[in-house]
C-alpha cells in the first residue's frame, strides 16, 4: 500500500453561544482549523486534524496548508503509510517545529493503520487498560458573575471535575477560583490553569490564597523552567506544566529538574500519538504522571487523545481527569457520530483506525472558503 495524496481542508468552527473560553492569552471564540486525509491506492483514506492556535505553537491555517501541502505531503507520497516510525523521521526532517501540522499528518497514518488492520488504533498501542477516561470541564477567565453561572452550567450536566482559568488580574483570579468552589461545593475537585499568566511572586500568592487544589497548571511562564521548581517547593498543591513541555528534551529537562508533579500531554503539542506516549514514558521513568491536556479539539483529534489515553497507563485519568472536551464547547465536531462524551467520563471509539467518520455535511458548513487558508498553499 502506498500513499497518493495529503490532502488538506481548512476549517472554521464556531464555538457554541456560552461556551467560549477566555485565557490569559486571550478568548477563544472560533476555531480555524485544518482537517488532514491522506489517500492511499488500496482505497483507504486516514484522517487527521491540526488544531492550530498563533499564540499557543505558532503555528496558523495558511502556515499548516502550505507545510503539508508543499513539505510533508510530497515526502510522504508514495511511501508505506503503516511504516509511521520511519515516515515520522521524514516528516521531522521536512520542517522544524509545527507540530499541530505534524500531528495532523500522523493521526492520519495510524488511521490508516488501523482500519488496514481491522483494529482500533489502541489495540495498535497494546490493548486498553481503561474503559472510563474521568474528564473535566474548563470554565474561562471570566468575570466573576460570569465564571460561575458556567460553573453551575457543567455541573448541572454532570461535571465531577473543574478547571478555573486564571492569570489576569490576580485579585479577581482568586475571587473566581472560590465562587467556583462556594458553587461547587467541597466534593468537587477543581484545578487552576494560568497559562503562564502570573510571575513567581504573584503564582506564589495567588496558590497561597486559593485553598485546596487538585493542580495549578502552568502557573509562571516557560522563560525559566526552574521557577516552576522553586514555586513547586513552595506550595502543597501538584504543578502541572503545559506550555513548558513540548517535546521530549522539554520533558527530560522538567523532570530532571524535579519541576512538576504532572506533565500535560496531547498528540497536537507533541506532533503525534507516538511522540506523545515517548514523553509519558520519560515521564513514568522519572516518577511523575501525565494527563491529557487540550486545545480545543474538534472530533477526530479528541479520537485520538481517546485512543492513546485507553492504551497508556502513564496517564493518570483517576487522579488528574482529562480535557476530553473539545467537541462538546463547539457548534460542530465534523463526525457523522458523536463521540462519547461525559461531561464526567469520556469512552474511546471502537471502531477501526480512529473509529470515527467525517460528516460531509458538516465538513462543507464549516469549511473556510474565504481563501486565507490557501494564500500560501
């Protein structure tokens, strides 16, 4: 079997009224994304999604068509798309960095992989050892008022698990974190996302002032990772790192450092299912645990995270509940059937390859024709 073509669709998702998000860097409101099929001559068509932010890798739409399109589609034709570890060092070696592009491209051979196989890609993997991932919901950095009528909104659904957003005013940050608390109740686990947001001084103060936490993720900013060390050995509450850690020699150096208690992880971050799992093993060497973080995927990347976190036993889901979330904040996740969702625990796909379907339809509504995305392609 061999490849034909990488073909590229750029995308543009709103999210749904109520459910935008808003971070230090930022508020989230559409999605302008790139869904990836990769074609083969024995008929099969993997799929694969960049879910690209300018300010999280730096990497756009018109960028993500024109690296695929002109760099790792031409270097990938023709070859075995089930032979990912060797076509993972072609991909690396076209273009530095943009690993959400990388990510896209990747997902896209193991679904190819694993319908060639009849299997879902976590059998691929070894096998589940989860059937349950626990999952969390992410309320924005909103005003007061605001966050917690959010709040009230997810656990309403069914939400067991919260994450704050925080890293604005510091002021307001905590009045947030304990009206999201007062709401919730004591029996609620709730964790803070900063988003590199504060300094040491004011990271410091703010976990300081916050009450009990399940995690403070990435609380300072990547500049120094040693400040995470030092604000770890200030505070009780698990620091997660985020943006500190997007490739393995990041890992290795977090973890050596004795910088966090917990690594987010996510294909997107790390440029694929294989890079990502190789960071969860650092991690687990080490003796720190992984969860599955987020940007606010759509449905055939959170199929992926499903199938890696089902198959990989660094992800502690139990402990620190999972971002498999995406879907459900925007007005379309592009799938003909929806994935399992919570909003307590998330259930991978069985199905094989990803175990998921593009809805046409739906491809069509959202697909971005205004020519941004091709300018460069």
């Amino acid at each position: 079997m061999k490849i034909t073509r990488v073909e590229t669709i750029p995308v543009e998702v709103p999210l749904k009224e109520g459910l935008t998000t808003k971070t230090a860097g930022g508020e989230h409101v559409v999605s302008p994304y790139v869904v990836v099929r990769v074609h083969t001559d024995a008929g099969l068509v993997g799929l694969g999604e960049a879910t690209l932010s300018p300010r999280w890798s730096g990497e756009t739409s018109p960028g993500c068509v024109a690296a695929i399109e002109g760099l790792i589609g031409p270097a990938i034709t023709g070859q075995d798309p089930i032979a990912i570890t060797a076509l993972r060092r072609t991909i690396d070696g076209t273009i530095r960095h943009n690993p959400f592009a990388k990510a896209a491209v990747e997902m896209a051979l193991w679904d190819i992989a694993g319908k060639a196989a009849g299997q879902p890609v976590y059998q691929l993997l070894g096998g589940k050892v989860k059937d349950e991932l626990p999952m969390k919901m992410v309320v924005g950095a909103f005003p007061v008022d605001q966050a917690v009528a959010l709040a009230q909104r997810f656990l309403d659904w069914g939400a067991t698990c919260l994450k704050v957003k925080v890293g604005l005013d510091p002021t307001t940050d905590i009045a947030r974190v304990h009206a999201v608390r007062e709401a919730a109740g004591p029996d609620i686990p709730i964790g803070i996302d900063a988003n590199q947001g504060w300094d040491l001084a004011t990271a410091r103060r703010c976990l300081a002032d916050m009450g009990d936490l399940l995690f403070a993720e990435q609380p300072v900013p990547t500049t120094d990772p040693r400040d995470l060390a030092r604000l770890r050995g200030d505070t009780r509450i698990p620091i997660m790192a985020d943006e500190s850690v997007f490739t393995l020699q990041d890992a290795r150096r977090l973890t050596e450092l004795g910088a966090c208690d917990i690594l987010s992880v996510y294909p997107g971050k790390h440029a694929g299912i294989a890079a990502t799992r190789e960071i969860a093993h650092v991690a687990r060497a080490a003796g720190v645990v992984c969860s599955m973080g987020s940007n606010l995927e759509l449905g055939i990347a959170t199929a992926a995270m499903l199938h890696l976190a089902a198959a990989e036993p660094s992800l502690d889901d139990a402990r620190y509940p999972g971002d498999y979330l995406g879907p459900l904040y925007h007005q379309a996740d592009l799938l003909k059937e929806p994935l399992q969702l919570g909003p307590s625990v998330a259930r991978v796909p069985d199905g094989p390859g990803l175990g998921v379907e593009l809805d046409e339809d739906q491809l069509e509504r959202y697909r971005d024709t205004s020519g941004r995305a091709t300018q460069l392609g």
